[in-house]
C-alpha cells in the first residue's frame, strides 16, 4: 500500500512535505494492523476442516513452534488406536501449569460434530501467537494456564471424514458394536451405493406413494396432500442410502458403533434402557475414561468447554429436570453466559434439560455437576447464520444459500440408480459438509467468537488478592490482625457445587510467623460494627468450605501474641495462591 | 519427513485390521462374545482341555496345607493356586487387577472339562468379599470353590460333578483384599474401605486421624462421652446398652456416641480421616451415592470394582450370582417397589420378579436353615448393581446367623424403646434394619403402570374426550411415580449430609448411616430415613441388639461386647468406652465356616438345576402346494427359570434371534428375522411361522441367538408331520 502511494504521489517535494504528513497516519494503521494481525510461527488457513492426522501434525507443530508455552501429551488410545491427544497451555515463568487456575476446552465428542476441533486449533494458534504483543491475552496467560482436548472421539473423526456420511452419520465412537442383539457387530450401516463418496436419501415412483417435489423447488420432498390437483408423481420416501446386508429384513440398523460417549460420564449417569448409548457403566469407553482421569488429576481446573454442532446454543447444565445447581453458582453462569450471547449473534444461552433435552450422564453435567466446574456446552452454527437473521432458513432457502453462495456445491440433485432391492430408485440430498457445519468461509467467524467467549470465561477465573493488612496492638504483646481477601473475578475459588459434592481440597487462609502465637480467628462482615466471628480450633487456619465468592471480598482477623514478621497465606486449588508478610508493630 | 511417513504408516495401519492391536471383528462378521480383556495370568498357560471325557482322567488331590479359620492375604492365594494346581483341567485361575495396596484380585474358573468350552455354558458367578467388615463372606467363598474342586475327585459321580460338567462356576473369593486384610491388624477397626489413600476432611492431608486403641484391647470400639445436650441414656432394661432418651415421656439425654478415638491432627474432630479408602461394595452404578467420600470419587473408580465389572461383561454366560457379605435379599426377599432419580430404576426387586425370588428364598432357608438376615441396602452396593442393571438374578446372603429364633411376643407386652407407634419388633439401628424398612406398601402400587395400563387409564380419566395439554402433563406426571417421589424426597432435607459429610469415622464399619440419595444436585444428600446416629448399631439396645448380647453371652463367654470402661480422654475428659466388638456379628467361629460352606455347595447344586433350558420345539411343517412348505416352529423352555427375568426385559437385554437359513428368493412368507423377549420357565414357548419353497424331504436349518445362550440349531425336513404338535 506504502509503495502505491509512493508511487502515485510522484517526486514533487512539496507532495513529498505533504506526504510526510500523512505518512503519520498512515503508518499508526499500518502498525495498528500489525498490532492484531501478529503473525504465527504456524501457517494455518481457518477456511477449513482439517481431517484426525491433519489435527495430529497441526498440534505438533504448535508445540514444536512454541515449546515454551505449549505441551502435548498421549492420554490414551481409542478404541480404534489412535491417539488420544491433550494439550498443555502455560507460561511457565508465571508458574507450573496446575499452580494456576485452569480453563479445559475440548471438542468433537459426537464424531460428526467436527468443526469445535478447529475452534481449539485456533484457541491454541490464537493465544501463542499473541503472548508478549497483546496486552490483555498475555496478563491472562500469566495468570490461567488451558488444557485441550482436541479430539475427545478421534474415530468418529476419522470415520466422518474418511467415510461416505451424512452431517448427522454417526455420532458414536468406532468400538464395534451389536445394536440389534443377533450376535453381530456393525454388520448393516448405510451404504454408498453408487460409490459417490455421500450417503444420500432414497427415493422411489409409486403411484401410491404420499410424497411429491415441492412446486417450489423440485429438490424439496413435501406430503402430498388431497386438495391439490395436479399431474404430479409420487414417490416413498426409503431412508438413507443403503440396503440390507445382514438379509434380516431391516436396512441399516447396525452401523458402525452405536453408542453415545457423552452420556458415559459419571453425573448422573443410567443404564442404557433409560439413557440411550449411555454405555456400560460410566468411563467404560477408553475415551471417557482417559479424559476422566486427566480431570480428576487437574483439580485447579474452574472452568470447562465443550464444543458441539449445531443449534447456536450456549448450554449449561442440569442435564436433568430433577438436578440443582445452587443460586451462587448460577449467578456466575448468567453472567458469563449472556456476555457470550452477546459475542456469539444468534447464539442462546439455555439449560440443557429444559432449552435442549434431558441428558444424563453428559461430559459438562460432570464436570459442573460432580465436580463443580463452571462449564459450558457450545452448539457451533445455526441455521440463522445462512442469511444473518433471527429466523432460521428454511429448507428453501438453504437450497438457495447452496445455489447462490455455494454455487451448488453441498446438494447433490436426485439422480437415478438401479437398487438391489428396490430397483429403478434416485438418489439425493445434502452432503455432508452442510447443515451442521459452517461453510468454509464462515469458520473463521466462529472460531474467533468462540474463542472470544472462552477468553472472556477464563479470565473470569478466580483471582485473589491480600489487600489491606492492618495491625493493631492491643497491649503488652497482643496485637489485631486484619486483612481483607479480595476475588477480583466472577468465579468463585469453590463453586457451591464443589462445597456441596465436596471435591477438591478446601480453601484455607493461614497466619504464621517465626516467634507468633495465635490467639483467635475468624471473620468480620465489615470492619466497623461487625462482631468477631471466630473459631473454636486451631485458630491460626481458617478453613474457607465455600472459598471466597467472586467479585467479592471478606475480611480476616487474628488475635496474636508475638512479636516479628506474620505472613498470611491464602490456599485454593482453583486459584494462584498467594501471601502477604508484615510486621507486628503498631501502625 | 521421515517421521510424518512413518505417522502415515502408522495410522493406516492401524486403520487396517490385518496389523491393529485391538483387532475390531470384521464387518458382518458372527462374534457371540464379546472381546475379552487380556487379564494378567498367573498360572503358566495350560493345554486347553480337548478331551470329551466328562470327567479328569487322574484323581485330583485336595490342597495338603489348607488353613483353617481365616485366611491372611497371602495363605488366600497360596491356597488358590494349590486349589488350582491341583485341579489343571478343571480349573482357570487369575488375577484381574492389582489393588491399592498392592493385592491380587483373584479370580478362579471352575468347570468340568467335556464338550462345551466353560464360557459357552450357563454360569454362577460367586463372589465374597466385597465387605471388608465381613470376611466370612470371602472365607465362605472360598470353601465353597474347595468344596466344588474337590468333589470333581472324591465325588466324581456326584452331583456337584454333575453341575460341573454342565455349568461354569467363577469364583472371586475376595473382591477387597485390601480391606480385609485389616480385619488380621493388632488392633480390629472393622474397616470397610480398600487401602486408596482419600482425604475424607479435605485438608489437604491423607489418613491423618484414624480411630486409636485407647482402652487398649485392642479393639476399636464406642466412646459414650457425658453431654448434658447428648440424645443417648442407658438403657434401663439392659444397662450395657443404650437408648435414645424419648423426651416426650420425660427422659433425659446425658451422652453422646463418638468412635474410640484422639483428635490427631488437632482439628477439633475426633477420627474424621481414618485409614483408606473407598467401600467397594458402595461402588456400583446402581444408586450411587454420588459425593460421599466412601463411595468412590465416581461409580467404578476403584480397580478392583472396574475389573469385576469388566469380567462379568466379558462374561454374558452368567445367569446367576451369589454374593457373601453384609446384604440379604434372599432370606428376605425385598419388595418389588420404584425408586430412582429418573423414575424409571427399581430400588431393589422388579415387582415381577419378586414371585420367583420368594420361590429360591423358599429353597434356600430351607437348604441353609437360614431364617433371619441383616437386611440388605441397594445404595451402590455390587449385588443390586449386578441385578438392577446386568439382569444376572443376583441372590446376596450372609450366611452367618446365630441367634436363635425368638417366640414372637405380643407388640403391647414389649417396653417400646422406640418412638411411639413404632413396632418395637422392627429393629432400630441401621444395623439391624430388614429389608422392607420401606412402608409397607402393596407392590402394586410403587410399579410403573406399564403401556397398556396407561392407555386403560387414559382412557378410563378422559374417555374420547381430547385432555387439554396441562391435563395431559399432569396425567403422565401421575402415571410416573417417580418423579413425584423425588419430590417429595427433595423435602428430607441435609440432615444425612452433615452426619456423612466428613464421612471417616474412622473406617469403622456395619453402622454408618446409609443415608438414600436423593437427586443428585440436590442440596447435600437427603435422607428418606429419619436420621440416625452412626454408632448406634454398636450400643442401641435394640431387640436384636439384646439377642446378640444374650449370644455373647451365653455362647461366646462374653466376648462379643466390650464391657464399659472409663477412661481419661485428653480432650473430652473422662469417657467411657465400650460396646459391641468388632466383627462380632459378622464373623462365625472358624469351625462353623465349613459346615456353611456345605449348605451353600448344597444349595449350588440346587440352583443350577433351575436353570433356563432353552431349545427349539418340534417343528410343524405343512405341505401348501406348489413346491412351498408352512413351518411353524418356536423355541420353548424346559428349565425352571425363565431366560430373560423380569429386570432383564426391563432392561431390555436382547431376546433371542431367530432366522431360517435359506436364501431370500426361497423365503416366501414370514420374516427373515423374528425375536421371543423371553422364554417363560416351566415350558413357555414362542412360536412363529414361514412359508418356505423347497424339495420335499430337504433339509431348512434355522438358528436362534442369545447373548447368554448362544447360538442353538435346529434342522426341519420339509415333510409333513402329523398333527398335534409337541404334545407328549
């Protein structure tokens, strides 16, 4: 752009004098551009998918990139074998990685549901290149360390990609499966009949048949109905695009898998008759289980993602009609979420039980439920996204979006083949890389925003501060000690969950000092008129089993004997621990 | 470059099935069982039995050195791997995990060798154990494998090799190895837990204030501490014992319980993180109590709960299992009666099973003079798991019950102890609870009304009228007991929370209060249970209670309780301490576990025999003309057990398969796959029809497939039979 300018301006001196001028201007935008625009060490296009071993190389070389910072670990393998990858984001100098509150995002449980992987990659791709040059995502990355789990259902990846598929084929992990309990695995899934890598609808003239094309678009299958007249043809309708290979009379009713991996999560978690795919018991699958026990080894993570399609939903839990959470907790989802509603157009923020449907047993219900982890579902992509509106476009005019946006590239038009069974049939409909996912020009979008929504969510993590220490003598070598702990943030160091579930280690507050003895302590409501509210043992640990609340503070006092220095200690798994030290002499 | 290639390599590989490790079957291919997981064999492989000999051709020579009384740890596995050695073909014998504290978890396979390998026959599953509190449980099971091994010698025409040669038996004789182990300790805690190292306070430190010896007997019993707010006084009746002073007939409380036991770790809580662990048998998925230390950080987090799991998944040939421990549901069989957050789990019986139940229970007092238990809680525990959500019919026993049977007394000539109304012949501790310590409600009623139920009743509230869509909801609610009893458990407040919260107490075991979760997420976990002191089952005087003194007493010389003694408690001042020892009403005198043993080998035998029979019927087969035969033929059984119980349908566990085996243009009429949910004992049938085309005097084969069963073959000639059927 400079050189154009340059050029054009020519070599007059005085447009030289008034070039400088303006270069002023010109070079704060251009800085400005860089300024947001800092380059990776990674080249990575957003304008597309990337397949399970694309993932694979793309996490390591991020972290061959940026081994400062970025960590990947094997958690396990699935049940096909392939990795089960996670990722560490830490600045170390600030700290060890489980020293700090920590934000776990994973993605693409449901194998179909792909596109939440590339809204990690670009998490990861984001916040690396950004330490050091942008100033608030480096004041955050000093203070929270990520945990990624890029693939959580790395065979359902690979299968979706790999396979001929729908949007919606197949949800479910690859360990074989007898869904219809005649002692054979997987043996009838839909078929590419015609070899066209898409499984497709079926569709066959019969005079009896009750559906007809749409006058509107013949593309569209629509009831038929008496009071049109008309010289139309019939059709029936024969499912997804297949034929019955096991010969037992049915088409497609064992395909690969067929089960859910999130519902096979401990919260709330029932057996199959009442939860569908929930699995044998919860973690019985090596994907789960691997990711369960990553978990349960972090107990500094505060707060959770997972990414799913589609809907445009920001869902948090109960899963269940009959779940709780308590009042202070959901205060903190409102908050967080309806920001995100904000960052996320078209985006809604709902409970999943009463928004969505029941879920028992759900990755999130775990985490926020028994774990007591602010956590949050995202639905990528909704179908008021095709045209920006609040309504959802119809089936019209999504074929339209693929006309007119996508110049005809999602929809396959009905094209004739020659069944097994049925004979002269058509074949048509979406392919796969539609309706749940975004086209490509639109997944930057939404890796951005999303990854806007997660910042905003992590930097919502505790942080503590010692404010305000304050020491009183009261004669001879009793002294009053005050200090008020400060959570500058939403999230509190124990959520009421955790306090009600009990999990993780409890916060505590503590004085101590080399030649201090620790009379009483407890708490003050405010500094003036409260009474003391102390304990009745062990005065110099005050153990805090609802942590300290967000945005929020409360006030600590000691009666000590002593003399010399006194340092209070604050302790939380989900929060940078910190400490304050003065000395025992009057103010 | 080099490494990508060999990435590529990698992953195409394992996408191959020729050189994948874990080798998925191929597409359509018929694999009855499922991948079995590659447990850690012990023993050095031995040659498959081959031979068609029913029975093993040498003698098998029973363990020289088996101990007597209880085994430690290490005399357990010696013992197995004699008992195995001893008996090669007859027998598998490995670990499936490695526990916490470093201990095998045993598993034995006993099977006659003959024809049909032991994971195609119908199987028993026993397991002992799962209590730590009770290792008779696992002594029991013990003896029973030893009992089974060594009948295949002495008794080689008996019935038990008889049973042998039919059925598999798996043994896992000591599901928490770790826990009972402590039970052989100096000092006796009746610890419950295994040795995963938990943090029940959640400070921060693991194990730091167990319960301690303070009388020095070395038994860990009941500090009774005087407390002017305290709710227990003595009893008047029986001073050893204690009673909830009753205020509205002007009584006083003056103690409070605590576990023997210092504040170690000066907290001002007295044994509230003790040794271990997590109570294996409060483990399962069924009910599980989630947020209690005890129970496990989730349902299966525990190695040795995992592995059991898995083995019995890997196992679908078990029908049937037995469990040893501190559960009953086969003296007293349970009600059938809902329960579960989701409405739809039974807490404990299917209503429908419970007919059968009362039959085996029938067979099983009578076989083991058995006439009374403890009663059995379904929160989380193995034996309700393995029924509730695997449909094995599960029979949970202690078999162990020495008092002798009371004359029941008229309720009025009884000094009620309890609460005014309450029957003073119901028990009042935990302890003691029988297993209807739910209301007494008619089965009927807690049952779910079924499909056809709820259309009568549709019907019946709103006849052809269209209910508006706030009537309908509120008709379905009602039709769903369950939700509606949530609700009303929402209301029974914490209470129970707090009493568990730190959980510990010291590992002290058979009187923690087993408080019912409600929902999860509901505020703390509470209890439809009035709530209960913890210790009580140790001191209340509660009729069993004074039963069980009176056979200290009389039988044992005293020894089951702890006479009350002072003591100077550095911090709560004087105490007294006492109550009854540990393990005293779980753990027989070491010369009665063979003859329970016996009874239980006895009422093996007797259970097998009941086993589902299932085959297919006597063809039907009718001549239609035109080259095409009508065959009507079903599967019946002639066991005594249906296949599929009622919990199994509930649970919706495939029926049976059945297919004709011809090519599809030959099939003219019928189904080429048809499906019977289940096959009633005693003879129950379902039969289907087809119209088949073939040559007269051909043969059709038809197969049928179950999970359990297997795979079952019949062959039909296309030739007319006379009429009448099967009816001989």
């Amino acid at each position: 752009m400079l050189s154009i300018l340059n050029n054009a301006l020519g070599s007059s001196a005085a447009l030289r004098i008034a070039f400088a001028a303006l270069m002023g201007v010109f070079t704060s935008v251009a800085a400005g551009q860089v300024d947001y625009q800092h380059p990776s060490k990674v080249q990575l296009a957003f304008n597309k998918l990337y397949n399970y071993d694309e993932v694979i190389r793309i996490c390591e070389q991020m972290v061959a990139a940026y081994p400062e910072m970025l960590s990947l670990e094997t958690i396990g393998q699935s049940s096909e074998g392939r990795k089960m990858l996670a990722l560490t984001l830490n600045i170390q100098k600030t700290g060890p990685h489980d020293s700090k509150p920590a934000l776990y995002i994973d993605a693409n449980i449901h194998g179909n549901e792909v596109q939440g992987t590339e809204v990690v990659l670009y998490t990861i791709w984001y916040l690396t290149k950004s330490y050091g040059k942008v100033e608030h995502l480096t004041r955050l990355m000093d203070r929270v360390s990520f945990y990624f789990v890029p693939m959580v259902n790395p065979d359902g990846r690979a299968y979706w990609f790999d396979q001929p598929n729908t949007a919606s084929s197949s949800r479910s992990g690859k360990k074989p499966t007898d869904n219809d309990g005649d002692g054979l695995y997987d043996e009838d899934p839909p078929n590419d009949l015609d070899g066209d890598g898409y499984i497709l609808r079926m569709r066959r003239e019969d005079p009896n048949g009750n559906m007809r094309e749409s006058a509107e678009d013949y593309r569209l299958m629509v009831r038929v109905d008496r009071q049109t007249k008309g010289d139309f043809k019939r059709y029936t309708m024969l499912g997804s695009e297949g034929i019955d290979d096991d010969g037992d009379g049915r088409v497609n009713e064992d395909g690969p898998g067929g089960y859910d991996l999130n519902r096979n999560w401990p919260a709330d978690w029932q057996p199959n008759y009442i939860q569908r795919g929930s699995g044998d018991y919860p973690f019985s699958h090596p994907e789960t289980h691997s990711i369960g026990k990553f978990i349960l080894a972090r107990p500094n993570i505060a707060a959770a993602q997972s990414y799913h399609n589609s809907g445009g939903m920001i869902l948090r839990g109960p899963g269940a009609e009959y779940v709780t959470y308590p009042g202070r907790d959901t205060r903190v989802y409102d908050k967080i979420a309806k920001r995100g509603e904000k960052l996320l157009p078209f985006y809604r923020y709902l409970v999943i039980w009463s928004g969505l449907y029941t879920v028992h047993g759900g990755t999130v219900n775990w985490t926020s439920e028994d774990l007591g982890i602010i956590s949050f579902t995202n639905e990528l992509w909704s179908g008021k996204q095709y045209y920006n509106r609040d309504e959802r476009a119809s089936q019209k005019e999504r074929l339209e979006f693929s006309d007119f946006v996508l110049f005809g590239q999602t929809y396959v038009p009905w094209k004739k083949f020659n069944h097994p069974v049925y004979g002269e049939i058509e074949l048509g409909g979406w392919r796969k890389m539609t309706g749940r996912v975004p086209p490509a020009f639109a997944i930057e979008e939404m890796c951005h925003r999303n990854f806007a929504f997660t910042m905003y969510h992590a930097d919502q993590m505790p942080l503590v501060e010692l404010r305000d220490s304050e020491v009183k003598s009261l004669g001879g070598n009793v002294w009053r000690v005050r200090v008020d702990a400060h959570n500058l943030r939403t999230i509190p160091t124990t959520t009421g969950q955790a306090a009600k579930r009990k999990y993780g280690p409890r916060d505590f507050l503590e004085i101590s000092g080399p030649s201090l003895e620790v009379v009483a302590g407890g708490t003050l409501a405010n500094r003036f008129t409260a009474p003391f509210e102390f304990v009745e043992q062990n005065p110099h640990k005050l153990w805090l089993d609802t942590g300290l609340r967000g945005d929020g503070h409360q006030i600590f006092q000691w009666i000590v004997e002593g003399s010399g220095q006194a340092t209070v200690r604050f302790s939380s798994a989900r929060a940078i621990n910190v400490s304050t030290a003065f000395a025992l002499r009057p103010e | 470059m080099a490494r990508s290639l060999f990435r590529l390599g990698l992953v195409l590989c394992l996408s191959a099935t020729s050189c994948a490790e874990p080798q998925p079957p191929p597409v359509g291919s018929r694999r009855p069982r499922r991948p079995r997981p590659r447990p850690v064999v012990v023993q050095p492989a031995r040659p498959a039995p081959t031979s068609a000999v029913p029975m093993p051709a040498g003698p098998i020579a029973a363990p020289a050195q088996w101990p007597a009384g209880y085994h430690t740890f290490t005399q357990l596995s010696a013992a197995l791997h004699e008992l195995a050695d001893g008996a090669a073909d007859a027998t598998k014998f490995e670990s499936i995990a490695t526990t916490a504290g470093g201990r095998e978890l045993w598993t034995l396979q006993i099977a006659a060798p003959g024809d049909i390998p032991p994971e195609n026959r119908q199987a028993i599953l026993i397991v002992g154990g799962s209590d730590a509190d009770h290792p008779a449980g696992s002594v029991i099971a013990v003896n029973v494998a030893r009992l089974l091994v060594e009948a295949l010698a002495t008794e080689p025409d008996g019935e038990v090799a008889a049973l042998l040669a039919r059925r598999t038996v798996y043994v896992v004789p000591r599901l928490n190895p770790d826990g009972i182990e402590s039970f052989f300790e100096t000092i006796k805690r009746g610890a419950r837990e295994n040795a995963k190292p938990i943090d029940n306070d959640r400070d921060g430190v693991v194990n730091e204030d167990g319960p301690n010896d303070l009388n020095g007997d070395s038994r860990i019993t009941v500090m009774r501490v005087r407390d002017p707010d305290g709710p227990w006084m003595v009893d008047p009746d029986e001073p050893r014992l204690m009673k909830k002073a009753d205020r509205a007939k002007g009584e006083r409380g003056v103690y409070k319980l605590m576990t023997e036991g210092l504040d170690d770790d000066g907290d001002g809580q007295i044994n509230e993180d003790g040794p271990g662990g997590v109570d294996v048998d409060r483990n399962w998925p069924h009910l599980f109590e989630s947020g209690v230390k005890e129970a496990g950080i989730h349902q299966l987090s525990e190695p040795e709960t995992r592995a059991l799991a898995d083995f019995i998944l890997a196992r679908p040939n078990i029908v049937a299992a037995i469990v040893y421990g501190r559960h009953d549901n086969i003296v007293k069989v349970p009600k059938g009666k809902q329960r579960g957050p989701a409405g739809r789990a039974y807490r404990d019986l299917h209503p429908d099973d419970v007919k059968l139940y009362e039959h085996l229970s029938k067979k099983y007092r009578k076989t083991t003079g058995l006439e009374e238990s403890p009663g059995g809680e379904a929160d989380g525990a193995f034996y309700s798991w393995s029924y509730a959500q695997r449909g094995i019919l599960t029979l949970a026993t202690s078999p162990w019950w020495p008092l002798e049977k009371e004359e029941k007394k008229k309720p009025t000539t009884q000094p009620a102890s309890g609460p005014a109304g309450e029957d003073p012949d119901e028990p009042k501790s935990d302890e003691d609870a029988v297993p209807d310590d739910a209301p007494s409600v008619d089965s009927e009623e807690q049952r779910p009304p079924d499909r056809d139920e709820i259309r009568a009743r549709f019907q019946e509230r709103f006849g052809n009228r269209q209910p508006t869509q706030e009537e309908a909801r509120a008709f379905f609610r009602s039709m769903s007991g369950g939700t509606a009893q949530v609700r009303v458990q929402r209301g029974g407040g914490p209470a129970g929370a707090s009493q568990r919260g730190r959980g510990g107490r010291g590992g002290r075991g058979g009187q923690r209060q087993r408080g019912r979760p409600g929902a999860p997420g509901d505020a703390g976990a509470p209890s439809d249970k009035p709530d209960k002191d913890p210790l009580a089952g140790h001191v209340e005087a509660s009729k069993v209670n004074k039963r069980w003194l009176k056979y200290s007493d009389e039988k044992r010389e005293g020894s089951g309780f702890v006479e009350w003694t002072e003591f100077d408690h550095p911090t709560l001042g004087k105490v007294e301490i006492g109550g009854f020892a540990p393990y005293f009403k779980t753990t027989p005198p070491a010369d009665k576990i063979d003859p329970i043993a016996e009874k239980q080998v006895a009422f093996l035998v007797e259970l097998s025999e009941l086993f589902a029979a299932p085959r297919f019927a006597k063809p039907e087969v009718k001549d239609v003309g035109g080259g095409v035969w009508r065959i009507k033929l079903g599967l019946t059984n002639d066991g005594y057990l249906p296949t599929h119980p009622a919990i199994a349908r509930h649970l919706r566990m495939p029926g049976f398969a059945v297919r004709p085996q011809v090519e599809a243009d030959r099939l003219i009429g019928g189904r080429p796959q048809v499906s019977a949910a289940n096959l009633e004992g005693s003879g129950g049938s379902v039969s289907w029809q087809w119209l088949i085309r073939g040559q007269a005097g051909e043969s059709v084969e038809f197969r049928a497939f179950n999970r359990v069963y297997g795979e079952i073959k019949t062959s039909v000639v296309l030739r007319e039979t006379p009429p009448g059927g099967e009816g001989e």
